[in-house]
C-alpha cells in the first residue's frame, strides 16, 4: 500500500480520443435545457450515425472559434466534411475541483460527447477555471449552483487528490449525486473518487465497486471488487486514468447502448487497436540528457484536448518539465470538443527557450492552425537542424510533412490521414520511433505513445512505475 505522499503522487501529476480528418463537432444549443443561459461546450458525433432524430450539418460552418474568450453558444463547427449530428436529451454532469485528475476529466467529457450526451462541466469551486492535479488549467461551462434544480441522465464524478476530497465537501453536489441514486439514475465514479466521495455520502452501500489501488483498503472488503470496470446497479466505478476510456464506454453504453458505444470505441481505435504492436522502433538512438528534459507542447483552437491533457500528464509524473504553449492570441484554447484550457504561455514567449522535444497534439482544425504559426514552424526546423526530437499525434503529422520533417522517415498517423503521407507508413504499430521522430495514430493510443517517450528518456522502470499510478497495462518485458 502507498504512502499518503505517494498516493497523492500517484493521482496528482494528463488517455485519449479524438476524431479525425474527418471529424465533426457541433457546440450545444443552451436553448435545449433550462440552462439557456449557460454556454455549453461542442459536441461531437461518431462517424455517420443517421437516426429519425438526426439533423445534417454541412461543411460551410468550418471555423473555428477565433477568440476563445467568447461565450460558445449554437454555432456548428466542423471540419472537412459534412456528417449526422445526433439530437439527443440525455444530460450528464461531470463535477471538477481544484485536484481533480484531469486525465479522466476530459475523457469523461470528451467521450460522452462522442457519444451524442450533452455534457455539462460544473465547479465546485467559487470559480471557473480550475487547476488540476497535474498543474493543467482547465475551465469549467458553468458553477455547480447553476446545476442543482436539473435532471440528469448521468452523473460522472472524475478522481484525483485532493479533486475527490473538493467534490466530496461540496454540498450541492452530494444533493445531486444523492437524489441521482434515490431515483435510480446513473451516477458513477473513478479512481479515489469511489472511496473518498462516494462512500462518505453513503452511496456505495450494498454495491459492488472498484476504485485505484491505493484506495481499495477504504471500501467495504466484502463489496470491494479489484475489476477495470464494475457496474453494480445504476453505479459505475473503475480504477484511474488507465481505464477511463472503458469507464466512459460504458457509461455511453449505459445511456445509448451497445451498438453506439461501439461505434464510438471503434472510432477510438480502442477495438482495432488491440491487435497492433504498442511500438515499432527504426534507426534506433538513445535519448538521453543530463539534465531534466524540457519538452514542448504547442496548441491551437480545435486541438485534441485528450491527445494534449494525456501526454503532459503521463511526462509531468515522470518528472519531465512540460510547457504547454498558445499559437493563439490567448492562452485560453478551446478545443475540438469544447474542452477549454489555459497554456502555460503563448508561443512566442515560449520561443525564447530550447526544448529537447517538440509534440504536436491531434485534430484536423488545430492541426491547420498550429501550421498558420510562424513561429512554431521556425522553431521546429531548428530543432531539426539541431539533431533535437521532435513528434506529432494523428493528424498533426501533416505540419512535420509540409515542413519537410518526414524525409526518408518511417511514420505513422490516424488511418484516415496516412494515405496523404510521402513517406514509409508503418500500420502495423500504435507507436512509430524512427531516430528522434515519434509519432502515434492517436485517439486512444495516445497513453502508449507518451509511455513511450518515458521509455526512451528514462527506461522501462520508470513507465512501468509511471502506468502502475494510472492503472494502465504495461508490459512487463
């Protein structure tokens, strides 16, 4: 068992979806709910999913939100083409605290969004924007007072210390989650959150759970089940970030069924991905500092906000000095699925250092906007020059090729992207390390691909120890 320090470790230092060149999102109507004055984050469907209650959306309505400061109301934002956005009344909350593991945050969020919910995220704090465990800033939709005459279909809580402990004294929302039981809707949790919110407010009695590791000798023994994913009634809970993917599957599941929620897992990578190798490796070079590594992680309006959140969280717990900077003119990024977050800066104070890598984030939308960035692109063919690492996730490959960064390198990128690439694919692999290039097909590969990186700067220990604090599979060997 952990000590306090270790768990609060564990569960404090960003697993991933997103939808590719292909993907459409369209912000919530907040005429569709009686919170019509609250400004509801975009939603995004599953890949062509028609149903009588469908509505199209076609391709004129592709810009994306200039400033994100700007209240997002009913405007369509899409990408390349035009898809079927479903219309659905299926409601969900997903609380956030100062703490809160941010991981299984946007997960929770960006996959129910997938999914067709509409998705609220609401502080429990006096205000919007919240630090989470692992130092991301993420902002929230609305305050959790605004919430408590709703009706949701689903109440999510995310984990993470001391985030488990802020919802847990939050009185509106114990009344929320409370009432969610008693009337025998779905409420879940992950993480610490089963042990240290739930179980105080009385709403794990008589049902079976799990929780992250370091928590199990809080719940109930003869209740407490070691699973990924236990659901136990209108209770769902699971283990940490390593299983949050499962764990908002299941809850689309639940709220949508088995044929939508595989559509969804699908279009993850989550199913197909099961099959490939977690890496392959080509020209092979150590890397290695001899100070602590400084990397680099530009955003854009419309970047994966998973693909972004997952890999700073996994290098930050491997100790890895991580800045998080704005091609923007704020710091405020919204993202592909409405997600907001504040960079660490903008991309032109950040251009005043050196990195040891450069990682460039997924998504059709950001991926155009990180390429309009001068300096980004300047700062990339010096680390070129320089022999330094640099790497994109799904479609953001496509920057690296009109740079002219993939020559004679073997890659990988989403399925719906590699077509379009001049250089060696590898299908076969979530992971491609060719030299100092690294690069992933996204989505849910993205925890193998900043495992990877940890591999590479510090050796199998320390990403075995790293994926032991998110509950992730790591092989042994």
């Amino acid at each position: 068992m952990h000590s306090l320090m270790e768990v609060f470790y564990v569960l404090s230092p960003a697993y991933p979806p997103k939808l590719s060149l292909t993907r459409q999102s369209v912000s919530m109507a907040a005429s569709a709910t009686s919170l019509s004055s609250l400004s509801f984050a975009s939603m995004a469907s599953p890949p062509q999913r028609k149903t009588p209650t469908s509505r199209k959306l076609s391709s004129s309505s592709k810009k994306p939100a200039q400033d994100p400061s700007l209240t997002i109301s009913t405007t369509a934002t899409t990408s390349d083409t035009s898809t079927t956005i479903p219309v659905t009344s299926k409601k969900v909350l997903v609380p956030i605290g100062f703490g809160t593991e941010e991981m299984e945050a946007v997960i929770i969020v960006n996959v129910l969004r997938r999914a067709g919910a509409q998705v609220i995220v609401a502080s429990v704090e006096p205000q919007l924007e919240i630090e989470a465990a692992g130092g991301t800033r993420l902002v929230a939709d609305t305050s959790i007072s605004t919430c408590s005459n709703e009706v949701f279909d689903l109440v999510a809580l995310p984990g993470g210390m001391p985030g488990s402990a802020r919802l847990r004294d939050c009185k509106i929302l114990q009344q929320i989650t409370s009432k969610q039981a008693e009337e025998k809707r779905l409420y879940g949790a992950i993480c610490s959150a089963p042990a240290v919110t739930l179980l105080p407010w009385g709403l794990l009695k008589r049902k079976q759970t799990t929780c992250h590791p370091a928590f199990m000798d809080k719940l109930p023994t003869f209740w407490a089940v070691k699973s990924n994913i236990q659901v136990s009634g209108e209770l769902t809970t699971s283990r940490g970030p390593g299983t949050c993917f499962q764990f908002a599957l299941s809850l689309s599941e639940q709220l949508f069924g088995e044929s939508i929620a595989k559509e969804v897992g699908e279009f993850l990578l989550m199913h197909t991905a099961d099959d490939m190798r977690r890496k392959d490796e080509f020209n092979e070079v150590e890397w290695s500092f001899d100070h602590k590594p400084h990397v680099l992680i530009p955003v854009a309006n419309g970047s994966d906000v998973i693909e972004v959140v997952t890999i700073v969280d996994i290098l930050r717990r491997a100790k890895v000095d991580v800045v998080v900077a704005s091609v923007e003119k704020s710091v405020q990024i919204l993202s592909s699925l409405g997600t907001k977050i504040i960079a660490d800066k903008l991309i032109g104070d950040a251009a005043k250092s050196i990195y040891d890598l450069i990682i460039l984030p997924g998504e059709t939308a950001g991926a155009k906007r990180l390429q309009k960035s001068r300096i980004l692109k300047k700062l990339l063919k010096e680390q070129d020059a320089a022999g330094r690492i640099y790497g994109a996730v799904c479609s953001s490959i496509s920057v690296l090729q009109s740079q002219g960064l993939l020559k004679d390198k073997k890659a990988t990128a989403h399925p719906s992207f590699s077509s379009q690439l001049t250089n060696e694919v590898v299908d076969g692999a979530k992971v491609v390390i060719d030299g100092k290039l690294i690069t992933s097909k996204g989505l849910a590969t993205v925890t193998d691909f900043a495992m990877a990186i940890v591999s590479k700067l510090f050796g199998e220990a320390r990403a075995r120890s790293v994926a032991e604090g998110l509950v992730f599979d790591y092989p042994k060997t």
